[in-house]
C-alpha cells in the first residue's frame, strides 16, 4: 500500500499546465500526503456544493469530461452514483485516477479513459444521466465549436 500511495504522490507531482488546480478528494485525503505539493484550488468544493443543491447523483451514472485528478468524480461516488465514465487525456492525471480508484477499491465504478473526448465522433455518444464538463471557458468554448462542426 505504502507503493501505491507513492506512486499517486508522485503523479500529482508530474507537471503540465493543468496541474495541481483540484483538490484531493475526501476519500484520498487520508492516504496521501499534498503537504508539500502546492494545489491551487479552482473552488471545487463550492462548485460540488452548488451542483449538489440541483441534482443528486444517487444512482446515477456520471460521464466526467477532462475529469484532472477526479475531485468530481470520487465525490460523486462517495454521494451514491452508480458509475463513472472517465475522460482525461493528461496521462499522469489518467494514471493517478486509475491508482486511486484502486486504493479506495472503486476501480469497477470508474472507468478512466486516458483520452481526449472528441465531441464530434459518433463513437463518443455515451448514453448518462449526469455529464460533468468542468474545464476553463476557453476550454469550453473550443468544445462548442467543435459541436456546432458536428450537426
């Protein structure tokens, strides 16, 4: 165990512009140690608190894209739903996720896709019921364009 804490430290640590903005989720806390990594939150726990009030994700299937280290996601679980269908095309952030579902034995409710999700493809229409797209406006905007190139 103590392998796989390591390993999951050593993922948060990897760098790339989009890491260390999400917060560990609640149920990693405990197993690893962020003391000297520095996480500069983009108010994920205010976010889960306003989406909490307008759904509840009580057996339902999740699909989180551009999930990072799975802040959503595991909280989502740890809140009753059933599954998580997870998109993430950083690979330290797929592997971390990967490993900490291990570790929290939720491996066979997430399943970590360690790729872009391509909006435009007709393999990529997966049926939900909750779908979590948590990206900056720019990332956001670049997507509904390429939604639009799709219809």
């Amino acid at each position: 165990m103590n392998q796989l804490k390591n390993n999951l430290k050593e993922l948060l640590q990897r760098s790339s512009k989009h890491c260390n903005y999400q917060v560990l989720p609640t149920s990693l806390r405990n197993f690893v140690d962020i003391e000297d990594l520095a996480i500069n939150s983009r108010y994920e726990v205010e976010r889960l608190e306003y989406l909490l009030k307008h759904i509840d994700p009580r057996g339902k299937s999740i699909l989180d894209i551009g999930g990072n280290t799975g802040y959503f996601s595991f909280e989502l679980l740890e809140k009753g739903a059933s599954k998580v269908i997870f998109y993430e095309g950083n690979n330290a952030h797929a592997d971390f996720v990967t490993e900490a579902s291990k570790l929290i034995a939720k491996e066979n409710l997430i399943d970590v896709q360690n790729e872009y999700f391509q909006f435009s493809k007709e393999q990529y229409r997966i049926q939900t019921d909750i779908v979590l797209f948590t990206k900056c406006f720019y990332t956001t905007l670049v997507m509904i364009l390429e939604i639009k190139k799709f219809q």
